[in-house]
C-alpha cells in the first residue's frame, strides 16, 4: 500500500502531480471511510433506545455504553493506524506494537482532556453547577469523542496546526477540514440543541444533558455527511469533472485533426 | 451630515411612536360591558309558576326567594394565598377550628392573570373577566376611568336594591373603583411597600368601633401587610406567621362581635336575619412574594364563609393536614358575586360569568335553589345573548312547554352560542317538568343549569377580547415603515451618499450579531422561550464571549475572556426567574436564608470596590502632582523606582528623596506645555467628585443597612452603628434623598472635571512602548460609570448589590490590563489596537469576532434578567420605587421604578459608551450616530416581530400571561430605556451593534486552477511492461457499447513478465488453512445473529434491519469472497475439501451460490472481457437499459448481486453435478435454519443478503475490479481498509495475475513487485467507487473493455510485446470487428459526437 499523502488540493496541487504520476484514482485518500460508517452505524443500531438501555431513566449509563463503543472504535482504527486521516507526524504507520498503543494512550489522554475542558464549558454555559456532574461529564466525554476525537487523530498536536485548522479562515488542506468539519458540526448542533432544554413541553427527552448530547450526535451525524461530502466526494466530482472536460477536449482535437493525433500516438 | 443622519433618526423615531400607540390602542382596548344595571324587573318568569295566560309582566310580580342575610362583613386579605389559611404551617388557628368543627365553609379561590389587586377587585365585584389593560392602571395610581361606578356591580346592587350601608377600612383601590359608595371610609395607599405594620393597623383600628355600631349593614376591611411582607422577603419570612396570626385575631374579634349582635338584633326583630362573614384575598404570591402572573401559586387564594346557616362538613381528623383537602377543592374567584347576590337577594350584576356556589345555597329548598339557579343563568344567557346577537332568546311558551327540549346538545353541528342556548332550553324544561309534574330530581334539574352556566362561562371567558384589528395593523405598518427607513438609515454611510441609502448592498452586521438577531426574532414567537428569555440572553452572552475566547490573538486576551465568562456563570446563577426554573435554589436564596451576614459582607465591598475603583481611575487619568500618584505611575523600569522599592526598607528618607526627584522630572515631562495652575484645579475638582461619590455610596450602604438591619446581621451593636451613621440624618428617607443630592453634586463635580479637562488639555505621554491618549470624553464617561453606581445600589435590593462588583469586573476585563480600576497603567491597550486589525491577523475568522461592544449589549439584556426580572409581570419590583419618596407622585415614582429594575441595563449602557469612547478609534459623531441607529433597528426589529406576534396568536392560550405582558415589557424597553435614555440624554446611550467592518480577503485560487492543478493527463502508450492498454474508455452518451480492445486480457502477460523479474513470487502459490476457520467464525457470527434475531430479541425491527445491513451483509460479502478463495482451491489441499469449505460457507447464504460462483468464476478468469463468454460483463440489455441515469445506476447497483445469476443464466448451461449437489445441501440447511432460528431468523439472513449484496461497500468490489476507470486499465485493485475485513480481495491485480496465491499472501505480491503495480491506477474507498459510479458522467454498465474471441485469441498466440506498428494494426482491426459483430456506431453515434463538439467549441 502506498503511504497515504495527503493531496492538498489548494497547495500542493499541480506540484505533486507532476513530480510523481498519479497512481491514485482520486486525490484524496479515503482509507477507513467503510470501518468508520460500518462502526457508527453499528454503534447507532446496538445502542438504540431499548427498555434496560434507556436515556431517558438512565443516561449517565446510557452515555457511558456510548462512550464505550466510540472509544473502542476510535482504539481501534488507532491501533491498527487505519483512522481516515492522520496527523502528518504521525504519517508512517506505526510499525512496532508498542508505537501503536502511544498511539492509542495518547488518543485516550487528548480526549480525556477535551472532556474535561468541555465540561467547563457546558457549566459556564448554564449546566448545573452544584449537581448531576456525572451527567455533564458524560456528554462532555461523548461530545469529545464526537468533535474533538477527529481533530485528535487528524491534527497534529500544536496549538498553531490547530488554530490554522479550527478556528482561522485560511485555505485548509483535506485532513483539517475533515477535523474542522466534525469538530464544529458536533459544537454548533450541540449550541442549538440547547434551545429545546427551556420549553415548556415537558418532554422526557428535555432532560439535561439529553438535548445537548441528542444535539451531538445528530449534529456529528450531519457533519459526517457534510465531510465525506467535503473531503472525499467533492474531489471526486471534481475529478471527474476534469476528466471528462479533458475527455471530451481529446475527442474534438482528434476529430478535428485526425492526423495530428495519430502521430502524436 | 450627521446632524442631518440624527435628524431624520429622530423623526423616525417619532413616527414608530405613532405606531405603537395605534398598536396599543387596537390591543389593548377597554373592554366592552352591557351598560347600565339589572333590576328585579329583569328577573324571569318563575318557571315553576303555572303559566297564568301567558304574560309576562305578571309573572315578574311572582315572589322572589327571601333573602338569607341582612348584614355582610368582607374581609380581604391582600396575597392570601390558600395555605396561609389551609396549610399545616398556617398560624391562624381560629380559622382553621372554624372549618374543622364545620362552622365555616373553605375553598380555594381561584383567581386570573393579572393577579393584581385592582382588577381583582372588579372581578370580585362584578363577575367579570377582566381587562388586561386593568393591570398597567393599577400601577397608575391616579387613574379614575377604571371605576366601576357605571359598571353593574354587587356593591351598586346590595346599595340601590337592598337600601345596604357600606363602609370601607383599607386599601384605596375601592375607593377609586366604587366612588360616593361608602358611607364611611379609611383609604390606606398600598404603595408603601416597605411598611407592614402600619398599613394594617391603620384597619384594624376601626375593627370593633364600627363593627359594633349599629348603623352598617355592608362593612368591608382590605388588609395589606401580609402582601407586604411578601414583597419584602417573601412567603417564608419570619414575619410572615405573626402576620397570619394577626389576621386570625381580626377574624376571631370580627365575627365574635357580629354574632353577639346578631343574637340581639334577632331576639329584637323577628324578621332580622343573620349577618355572613367572608374572608377572602385577592389574589395570592409565588414563591417569591411576587404576584401578576398566572402561575398555580399566584392564583390559588381562598374563600372562607362564616355565619349563622353555614355549615360546613365537620372534620373527625383533628391532625395538622386535615384541611388539606381544601388546597384542592377549587372554586373560581368570580362565583362570589351570584352567590353573595343570592344570598342578599339582590338580582345578580349583568355582567357576571360566575356560578352560584352550591354549598352555601344548601339551606334552601330544593325549589328555591332551582328558582336561584334559574335566576343565575337566566343573566349569564343574558350575556350570551349580547356576545352573539344571532342567539334568540328563549320565549316564554318555548321555556314552559312540556315537550322535553332536547336532550343531547353536544352533537348538534351548531355555534358555541347555538348549543348553550339549547343547553339552558334543556335545563328549564327539566326545571319545568320538575315542578309540573315532579318527574326527575331537583339534583338532576340542578346539574343541567350548572352544565349551562359552566360551558356559558368557559366560552364568554375565551370570547371578552375584542381587538381593534385595523388599529393594530395599521401600527403594524407603521412601525413596519419605520423599521424599514431604520434599517436603511443603518446601511447608509458618508461614502453612500444620501442620508438614508440602498445603495450600501454589503449589510453592516457583523455574523455574531446576525446570528443574534435572527435566534432573538425566532425566540419571540415562542411562549416558553419568552418565559424564560432570560437564558436566552445568559446562552448569547456566553457565546460571545466563547467567540470571543476563540478568536482572540493573544493569550492573556483569550484568558481575561474566560476569567469573564466564569464571572458571568456566577452572575446568573444570583437570581433564579422565569418559569420552568423559577424554584430552584440560587444564590440569592442562599444569601437572604442562611448566609445574611456573608450577603452584608459582600455589600460592603462592593461599596469599598466602588470607592477603590473611583480613586483608581483618577489616579489613571489626571493623577495631579501629588507623590502617591507620580510615585505609581512611574515606569516600572525607571531607575529612581527600581532603586526606590529596593531601599525603601531600609532607608525611607532616601526613597522619599528619590521619589520626590522623580515626581518633578516626571511632571515635566508629563505636564510639559500644560496648563498646570489649571492642571490643579483639575485634581481638586476630582478630589471633591471622589468625596462626593464617596459620601453617596457610604450614604446608600447606610439606607440599606438600616432598612433591612443588614448591621445586626453583622454583629454591630447599635452602640457602635449610630456613631457610625452618626454624619447621615436618622430618617431613612432623608438619607435616600441623601444620596440623590450626591448623585446631582458628583454630575456637577463631573462637569466640572471635564471642564477643567478639557481646559489642561489632552494628556499626552507614552508609557512604555505603546502611545495613550486619554481624551476628555473617555474620562467623562467612565466618571458617569462610576458615578451613578450609588443611585443604583440605593435601588437595589441588598442581595443584588454585589452583582455590580461583579458587573464592574467584567467591564474592567474588557481592557487588556486591570489598569482602569486596579492599576494604573495604560488604557488603550495592545488587545484594543490589535483589535483593528483582526481581520490581518485571525483570516477570514475575523467576521466570526465579536465586538466588545455586541458582548456588552447582550450583557445590558442579560443583567436586567440577572437583578431578578422576568417577562412577568410579577417580577415587576414595587419595593424600591418608593425610596426616599413621601407623597405619591406618578412621575418620580415612575421613574424611580425604571430605574431600580432596570438598573442593570443602565449601567451597560454607560459601560458601553465608556467602550466606545475607549476604543483605537475613539467616539466620532458618526460612531456613535451609527451606534444608535443600530441599537434603534434591533428595538424596532424586536417591537415589529413581537407585533406581528401578538397580533397573529391574539387567540392563544398565553396572550395575557405571556406575549402581552412580553409587549409590555418590550414598550418599556422601548419608550422608557432608549427613547428617554438615548434621544433624550444626547448621546449617551451608544452600546449596541456598531461593529468593525471586517472585509473577507478574496480567495486567490479558483475552483477551476484548483482541478486543473489536481489532474494532469497521464499517458499510457505501451502496455508493456504493465499491459495497460491503449484504448479509450468507453464514456456514455458518446459511445454505445463497452469499448472494444485488441489485446487479450493483460494479466496472463503481466504475470509471465513479473515472474521473470521476481521468480520468487512463486513461492506464495498454495493454500491457507486460516481461511477455514474464518468460514467457521462468520458462518456462526451469521447463524447466531439469526438466532438473537428469530428467538431472542424478536421486537428489534428496525435495529435488525440495520444490524442485518452493517454486520449481515458485511459477512455476507464476506462469505462471498471465501467463494471466490475455495473457487481458487486456495482454502485446503483438495478440491473436494474446498468445494466443501464452499458449501458449508454457503449456508447462511440460503441460496446454492457456491457451486455455481466457482464454475462462472472460473470462466471469468478464462475469459476475461471476452464478449459473450465473461459472466462478469453486463449484459446488452442491461446497458441499454440503465444507460447513464443516476437514479437507474443507484437501482441497478442495489439489484446488482441478482443480476449475476441472470447473467450466468443467460450463458444458458446445463447444471453441473456440484451444483446440484449445492442445492440439496441448501435446502436442507434451510429448512434447518428455519427449524432452528424461526422465520425472522431467515428473514434476517435474506436482509442481509439482499442488502450486503446491494448498495454495499463489501459489494462495491465487483465495480471497483473491472470498470473502467481509467484509459487503458482494465483491472483496479483497492488498497484500502475493507480489505481487513474482506481478506484482501482489494488486491485485484495481483489476484488475476496470480490466481494461485491465497489472499494472506496478495499483499506480499505488490510488496515484492512495487514497479508493476505502483504505476497502476488504484482505489482506495469502496464508498467512492459507489459514489463515482452512480455520480460520474463517465461512468457506466458499458464502462468496460470488452474483446472478441478471436481477438483473444490471436493476443494469447503471441505473448511478446507486440510492436506500435503492429498495436495499430490492431487498433484499425478494431473497427472490423466492431462492423462484423453489428455493434458497430451507427448515425446517432456520429449526431452525439458532432454535438459533443458543437458544445466543446461554445465553450
């Protein structure tokens, strides 16, 4: 397999086709895109509302089963160095075991982290402060694992890689729209949810932190959509679409000068 | 020209005035009443009366039912809630022994929003359902046009029908609503909210004299401590129990003297009748001591009935919870008024809505009850006739016949009106065949007029709003227009051209603010969101504040920001309003029950910090000559100051020295070319403003000190308190008027500072590397910030107090270093100057930047929520308005109620004039004209939606608890915040929207280089050595056919020349055992699913949809490439063995697919691409028919597993002996399955087939192998991570090259031969190659390289590298082939490439 490089379409462009050919059929490397649906799907399908697994009576545990199949499935891809995208440093699959579990501890710590940082921030925004920590914690946790995990994996680990891809406005390579897409996805849902937490329908789902987290999710969900759009299948019709211009701008200049074609052949 | 942009702001401004009083007046109109007053005339026809001769002015002589009691004594309560009086914590016993011994009859009244007192009082008087515009008068205490005195009602009845003598002790309201109605009165004003004692001893003084007078018949007394009490310190004050108690006394002394007297008048007077005591409140308090909304706990108030003839049902329980049951047996407040006109014999007031209370008519007969219920919805029919003129009345006859009426009204298709009219039709023909003929019951009788009058009631109650519509819409338009003419005053500029312009199409908005704007115009039409707009502001402000964290440049930016935000968690968690919330503990709660002292604590340092803060910033801005001041704002890196604080210990002389050399050489630099005898004069003038603010805020503290006892809270002996409020005056009113004679001093100290400023000049200096220029407006205004903080705390609350500490934290956070207030270091900061040029530094993100001055005017919003307040009307604070205040006058008290509620607000507002005057850019006319128009668009934007609101849900259930009192509070904001504040006070209100326009650099690159860049031809022109071949693909709508090639399939070749190059790749050839056990695992994952699914979890159907697509058609998939292994013999040593791994991995399959996989498999490598011969290849059909729609490709590709067996059906080959066998094995293990897992079992199996085998990325290997992606290619491999999953059957190439290497070992094949298949194009996504296949235009079913045999044929002969001359050979050969087969192009062909061209050529 080839290393995966990271095709920046603004930057590199026409550079790195020219100087190596373009063995790939696109020009982005969408390696684990089937593990990573394949494994939110099955998360969302064995984690679905069930009588002895239920948000509503019980979401500190419900949120932890969540949490549970997102770590593992981050673990996973980690460990086995197959996550979409990588952070540039850390571009050479790991090769030794050992190499691979940093890789996995690290993820875990950064997340962590994230988590607890998000958890400031859901109080500062109005989650009770004197009560239901646990609850907090648990949909900061999920919301990290949701927004944060990605740019975890994508992003190289400095402030500066990601100001650039967070929270700049500066042309952004695949990768750090990929991590951007999902971070601000899974926040900006999570912020609007927030406007179901005050009505006075009386809904079980009104609960804290239900909203907030539901919000998450659905967000993360659309973000998911919204990269794989971004990230893999814009290139891709713009590939095509380049292809079948030249395509078409073959066929006139051969049709026209027949001959000057069969001897450029 | 801004002179002309103010002016036309100005007379915009008016004219949105004329529309919101046009609005106002249609929304808020007097209600409509039937004028004059019911007499005995007005009574119907006894209908238990034989008809004499049918007229009616002799039936109206029929004698009425007597009247019950001469005398009434009311008792009123004001904010009696029910468990004051039923409660277990109640104190007024006597009550209580009353209703147990059942000498008294309880109930739980319930009253309607507004619960305010006046129109709770005409409610009670006249049965009305009452105006909300009632509620904005009670506050207006002056108003008279809301008396009742042309408005029928039960005292006008009781006076002119019953010859009563009513004398009134208590609240003034009565005497305003009944004027020239009492015989004798005491008005008390219930607007000195601060007194509860007086108020009521005021009443309670002409208890017994009056009572026992004897020329009274109607006594009323209104009490108003105990709402007091609640306004004060709310339901559970410690004062409120001897409150009650007291209550409890009045009512025991009340009734004891009017029972002795009645004893006597009826030993006197045979015909005397008794006298009936009521005890009732008006309305009751939430949990706070406020009341005005429509929760449970402000409408739950109480009736108590005690006299002769009352009783009630004795209690057995004598327990502390007895009367509980009474909390919940509710009456509606306005029933008051029939019953009491009953019980009086008095015809009832025409405009009543209420029902008799049954129990207290008990003591009648069953036909007088029936005569007075007759009576009763007699006038409430009255009143629906005059709601809907269309309702006939009922004629006597119709009334009297013996036909029955009708029996069921609620089916009748009919008007509201319709059935109530037959409703009461029903009851008086039950009525008069009860009393003709004695059929039925009174019970049931009486039940029919009280399901009339109950529905009549609920449908007038909904039906009394008459709107003014036109009114409305037109103020409607009006302010529309305005806010129109606002919003293009706000886009105009100098540069535009025109004073009010279109033509600035770029809006003048910052994102943030945009965003704001919309959320905050989409959470008006929202009743809960309104309720509790209060998180609305606290999320927004936090938000900001979060944009604000993340797009900062600087570290120490980013952390005052978050410092700032926990400050603000802290603020909203001070006071808990709204709705949803409203009970939940907060630290005002925390600060009033159990932490007093700590709360006096807090107030004194806020008084302290404010005192510190003003000093700071005279010492920051015109410091004076004076050592203190020079020595600290020496530069910390000067010499003589370094040396300074060295020596300081040990040698003060020297320092003193020093410090004083340093002040002269400082001063002349500082003050070089000032007017320095002016400079002095200066520094005095600040001194006498820092005295004076000093004095007032000290003065504050003391007021509130000694009103809420705040130095006892402390432990301060009095001793020690008076000597130190020894220099304030005894009377806390004169200390009030105190601190506003301060306030008035430090604006003139103000001015003149600014005078004298202005005077010495702009101080101009620089300190340490950045220039500061601390103008004459900055100073003034943050002098007015600091200045207005006594008036303020003087309106506060005590709690509330130390929010303004915390509110002049955060403004000082706004500043890039603490030296505003806490040290005395330069102002205009680097954050500030950086701020300019955000839009350098932060990229395009800066648009995303929010302005200190958008943070600030959400603050302003916030913090009115924060104090307390809410979109109720009961949060409306009464308590300080009345500060200082002797004598009721309606525009200081006004005025001093805006001000202590919303005094949060103005103090933002300042704060964000001080932001502006602080800013790089400093206050132009044009900023601060900008500034306002925009703040002016937002209040006109809000006023607008909010009418367009109102107007639409005029019907809603919430329009008088929530959207009106929301518009009231709107007009506030409207009128009393920024139009006085703003226009009136010149320009100092300036926060809001301006906002630095941040331009979005351009993108340099466009999309189109972009793509060019990313995609450079490649040229294949050789097929050796890697057999990539030199046709074209074949591209729909171009071509009609898959693209015909010379060459035989290149892999054959490729592996001879890989195998010449690395003979070690042979060593790879084998089998792999490990496939077996990988068959064992899924085949049992599969099974046991089916299992789970077909006995366990058989309610799971849409999770076994999805798990059967995520896990069942991945092992399925799965088991199809163990196919394709055992098919190679690449699973075991034999082929017996492998047909069998075959076999056994095609159970959970279902269908016999192994044998037959292997037999076209084979065929397929044989033959790849040959032309009738590969079961790969689509068939004819199938390319005409998808052709290139992607809908039909999505189909297609779901069918697609289906569409191998019509493939390899159409080859049309008898079954061979392994496939039979295949079906046996199927068969059986089916009916096994089914046996086993149930048929949901099954079901999920066939799910996961049919979906694994569709639109699947395990399925998306049978496009990814042969479609032509590329020119020339004819296999793709995919390196990607399915193929963890999917046993490398990515690795297509090396596969057809050697089809003899188990699939552990592909990997190694491209390992070992980079140089041939790195230069092959490759996938790396499955769900790409879907996605391309349905999307790409270039793609298709004809989207592969087909061969004839023959052509295979001859390419196999000669298996060296054929020359160019020979491969063009080939390629005119081509078109032989293509004519002999007859698939060759035909004219369409030639119309579609002339077009393609036509088209090319456009472009």
């Amino acid at each position: 397999m080839k290393s995966s490089s990271h095709t920046d379409a603004a930057s590199e462009g026409g550079n790195s086709s020219s100087r190596l050919p373009d063995h790939k059929l696109y020009p982005i490397d969408a390696n684990g895109i089937e593990l990573m649906l394949g494994g939110m799907a099955s998360a969302m399908a064995l984690v679905s509302p069930r009588k002895n697994l239920n948000i509503y009576d019980n979401p500190v545990k419900y949120l932890t089963v969540t949490a549970t199949v997102l770590f593992s499935y981050y673990a996973i891809l980690t460990f086995a160095g197959i996550y979409c995208f990588k952070a540039p440093t850390s571009r050479r699959k790991p090769t030794s075991t050992g190499a691979r579990i940093t890789a996995v501890i690290y993820m875990g710590t950064a997340t962590l982290a994230a988590s607890l940082a998000i958890s400031i921030g859901l109080v500062l925004f109005g989650a009770p402060f004197a009560s239901q920590h646990a609850e907090t914690f648990m949909a900061a946790l999920n919301m990290a694992l949701l927004g944060v995990t990605p740019a975890i994996l994508t992003l190289n680990p400095s402030a500066e890689a990601w100001r650039k891809a967070l929270i700049s406005g500066e042309p952004k390579s695949v990768p750090e729209l990929w991590a951007a897409g999902l971070f601000w996805s899974t926040f900006v849902a999570s912020w609007a949810s927030a406007y179901f937490v005050p009505l006075d329908w009386d809904r079980p789902w009104q609960k804290w932190p239900i909203p907030i987290v539901g919000g998450a999710f659905l967000g993360n969900l659309a973000g998911l959509l919204y990269v794989l759009l971004r990230c893999f299948i814009l290139p891709l019709a713009r590939a095509d679409y380049a292809e079948t211009e030249r395509t078409k701008r073959d066929m006139v200049r051969e049709l026209s000068e027949p001959s000057a074609a069969k001897k450029e052949m | 020209m801004q002179g002309r942009r103010l002016c036309v702001l100005v007379a915009i401004l008016l004219v949105e005035l004329v529309g919101l009083g046009y609005f106002i007046k249609g929304f808020f109109p007097y209600k409509k009443s039937i004028p004059g007053f019911a007499s005995r005339q007005d009574q119907p026809w006894d209908i238990s009366q034989p008809l004499s001769g049918g007229s009616t002015a002799a039936n109206t002589k029929a004698p009425d039912v007597e009247a019950q009691y001469d005398r009434l004594v009311i008792m009123l309560v004001d904010a009696l809630r029910n468990d004051f009086v039923f409660g277990n914590n109640s104190a007024m016993s006597y009550t209580q022994g009353m209703l147990r011994s059942g000498n008294a009859i309880g109930f739980t009244a319930k009253a309607l929003a507004p619960t305010v007192t006046m129109p709770r009082l005409k409610a009670l008087m006249t049965g009305t359902v009452p105006n909300f515009l009632d509620a904005v008068l009670n506050i207006a205490e002056s108003d008279t046009s809301s008396s009742l005195k042309y408005q029928d009602n039960l005292l006008w009845q009781l006076k002119n029908h019953s010859n009563k003598t009513i004398n009134m002790f208590g609240d003034d309201t009565w005497l305003r609503l009944f004027p020239d109605m009492f015989a004798r009165t005491d008005g008390t004003s219930s607007f000195f909210v601060a007194d509860t004692v007086e108020v009521d001893r005021n009443v309670t003084r002409h208890v017994r004299p009056e009572l026992e007078r004897s020329d009274w018949d109607v006594t009323i007394f209104h009490y108003l401590g105990l709402d007091h009490i609640g306004h004060l310190a709310g339901p559970n004050s410690p004062l409120m129990r001897p409150k009650q108690k007291e209550m409890d006394d009045v009512v025991k002394d009340a009734f004891e003297i009017v029972s002795a007297q009645d004893e006597e008048r009826m030993k006197r007077d045979k015909s005397a009748k008794p006298t009936l005591f009521v005890l009732l409140g008006d309305h009751a308090m939430n949990e706070i001591g406020n009341h005005g909304g429509n929760s449970q706990l402000e409408t739950s108030t109480v009736f108590v009935f005690l006299g002769q003839g009352i009783r009630g049902q004795p209690l057995a329980d004598k327990g502390k919870n007895a009367l509980s049951k009474l909390l919940t047996t509710e009456v509606s407040q306005i029933d008051l008024v029939p019953t009491l006109a009953l019980l009086f014999g008095v015809p009832i007031p025409k405009n009543n809505l209420g029902m008799p209370l049954r129990e207290l008519l008990s003591s009648y007969s069953d036909s007088e009850r029936l005569r007075m219920l007759q009576v009763s919805a007699h006038q409430m029919f009255g009143v629906v006739c005059t709601n809907d003129p269309t309702v006939r009345e009922i004629t006597l006859a119709e009334a009297a016949s013996n036909t029955g009426g009708p029996v069921n009204c609620d089916n009748e298709g009919e008007s509201t009106s319709g059935v109530l009219r037959c409703k009461y039709r029903r009851a008086l023909a039950a009525h008069r065949r009860y009393a003709v003929s004695g059929s039925g019951t009174a019970n049931k009788v009486e039940r029919k007029y009280y399901d009339f009058m109950e529905h009549a009631n609920e449908h007038l109650s909904r039906a009394f709003s008459g709107y003014d519509l036109g009114a409305m819409l037109t103020g409607m338009a009006i302010i529309g227009a305005a806010t129109i003419a606002l919003a293009a005053l706000y886009q105009s500029s100098d540069k535009s051209g025109g004073i009010i312009s279109t033509k600035a199409w770029s809006l003048r908005v910052s994102a943030p603010t945009a965003a704001l704007l919309v959320t905050y115009l989409v959470c008006l039409w929202s009743s809960s969101l309104i309720e509790e707009e209060h998180q609305f502001w606290y999320f927004w402000t936090q938000t900001i504040l979060a944009l604000r964290v993340l797009t900062s440049t600087a570290a120490g930016d980013a952390l005052r920001t978050v410092l700032q935000m926990g400050l603000f968690r802290i603020i909203r968690a001070w006071n808990q309003t709204g709705q949803k919330w409203t009970g939940e503990p907060d630290i005002r709660l925390y600060l009033n029950s159990s932490h007093t002292k700590l709360m006096w604590i807090l107030v004194v340092a806020t008084v302290l910090v404010i005192n510190v803060a003003v000093h700071r910033l005279h010492m920051y801005l015109y410091p004076g000559p004076t050592r203190s001041a020079i020595a600290r704002r020496l530069d910390t890196r000067s010499p003589a100051y370094a040396l300074g604080t060295m020596t300081y210990r040990r040698n003060a002389d020297e320092y003193k020295r020093r410090v004083a050399e340093a002040e002269r050489a400082r001063a002349a630099v500082l003050f070089s070319g000032a007017d320095t005898s002016g400079l002095r004069t200066l520094v005095l003038t600040q001194r006498v403003f820092r005295a004076v603010v000093g004095y007032a805020s000290f003065s504050a503290l003391v007021y509130q000190m000694d009103r809420n006892h705040g130095w006892r809270e402390l432990g301060v002996s009095e001793g020690v308190w008076s000597s130190v409020r020894w220099c304030v005056p005894a009377d806390l009113a004169q200390v009030a008027r105190l601190v506003y004679l301060c306030t008035a001093l430090a604006a003139v100290a103000g001015v003149a500072c600014t005078w004298y400023r202005a005077k010495v000049g702009v101080l101009e200096h620089s300190l340490g590397s950045h220039e500061f220029r601390a103008s004459v407006a900055q100073a003034a205004a943050l002098d007015l910030l600091v200045g207005m903080l006594p008036v303020l705390l003087l309106l506060s609350r005590p709690h509330n107090i130390p929010l303004f500490a915390l509110f002049l934290a955060m403004f000082v956070l706004f500043w890039s270093q603490l030296q505003v207030v806490f040290g005395p270091r330069s102002l205009t900061s680097v954050a500030d100057a950086r701020e300019g040029n955000v839009s350098d530094v932060c990229g395009c993100l800066g648009v995303l930047r929010p302005s200190k001055l958008v943070a600030q005017f959400c603050l302003a919003n916030a913090s009115f929520f924060a104090l307390g307040n809410s979109n109720s009307l009961a949060s409306l604070d009464l308590s300080n308005a009345y500060t200082g205040v002797s004598r009721y006058n309606e525009g200081v008290v006004g005025l001093l109620m805006f001000a202590s509620n919303w005094a949060g607000p103005l103090w933002w507002a300042v704060a964000a004039l001080a932001t502006l005057t602080l800013s790089k850019q400093g206050l132009t006319a044009q900023r601060a004209i900008n500034t306002l128009v925009g703040v002016h668009l937002w209040q006109a934007c809000t006023l607008l939606v909010l009418s367009i609101v109102v107007t639409l849900l005029r019907t809603h259930l919430f329009i008088w608890s929530v959207f009106s009192p929301r518009y009231l509070y709107q007009v506030g904001w409207l009128v009393g915040f920024y139009i006085i504040c703003a226009t009136c006070g010149g320009l100092l209100w300036l926060a809001g929207l301006a906002q630095a326009q941040l331009s979005m650099p351009s993108r340099v690159s466009s999309a189109a280089e972009e793509v060019e860049a990313m995609h450079k031809d490649e040229q294949f022109d050789m097929r050796f050595p890697s057999y990539l071949g030199f046709w074209k693909r074949s591209v729909p709508g171009l071509d009609e056919h898959p693209r015909f090639d010379m060459y035989d399939e290149p892999h054959k070749k490729r592996k001879q020349q890989i195998l010449n190059d690395h003979p070690e790749i042979e060593e790879l050839y084998g089998y792999d055992t490990n496939t077996v056990w990988i068959t064992m695992a899924t085949v049992c994952v599969q099974m046991g699913l089916a299992y789970v699914f077909g006995r366990i979890l058989t309610d799971w159907h849409w999770t076994m949809v999805v798990v059967a697509y995520t896990v069942g058609g991945s092992f399925s998939t799965q088991i199809g490439i163990i196919f394709h292994e055992f098919t190679h013999n690449l699973c075991a040593a034999t082929t017996l063995q492998n047909r069998w791994v075959g076999n056994f991995a095609n159970i959970p399959l279902l269908v016999p697919l192994a044998q037959s996989f292997r037999r076209y498999h084979l065929e397929h490598h044989t033959y790849q691409g040959v032309y009738g011969y590969d079961p790969d290849l689509p068939l004819e059909w199938e390319i005409k028919l998808i052709g290139n729609d992607p809908v039909k490709k999505f189909f297609w590709l779901i069918i697609y597993g289906v569409m191998y067996i019509g493939r390899g059906l159409a080859q049309q080959k008898q079954l061979s002996r392994w496939e039979l066998y295949n079906w046996a094995w199927s068969i059986a293990c089916d009916v096994a399955i089914y046996k086993f897992c149930g048929l949901r079992g099954v079901l999920y199996l066939v799910i996961s087939v049919l979906l694994g085998f569709g639109l699947h990325p395990g399925a998306a290997h049978f496009i990814q192998e042969h479609y032509t992606f590329r020119d020339g290619q004819e296999t793709y491999s995919y390196y990607g991570s399915g193929n963890y999953f999917w046993l490398n059957i990515g690795y297509h190439n090396e596969h057809h090259d050697f089809p003899l290497v188990p699939w552990t070992k592909l990997p190694e094949i491209k390992r070992l031969a980079p140089e041939y298949y790195d230069d092959l194009a490759y996938h790396t996504s499955w769900c790409a190659v879907l996605y391309m296949f349905i999307t790409s235009s270039l793609l298709a079913p004809q989207s592969r390289v087909v061969r004839t045999l023959d052509a295979h044929r001859y390419a196999r002969k000669n298996l060296k590298v054929p020359s160019i001359n020979e491969a063009k050979q080939l390629e005119s050969a081509k078109d032989e082939f293509v004519a002999r087969l007859k698939l060759a192009a035909d004219m369409s062909m030639e119309k579609a490439r002339a077009r393609s061209i036509a088209k090319a050529k456009q472009q």
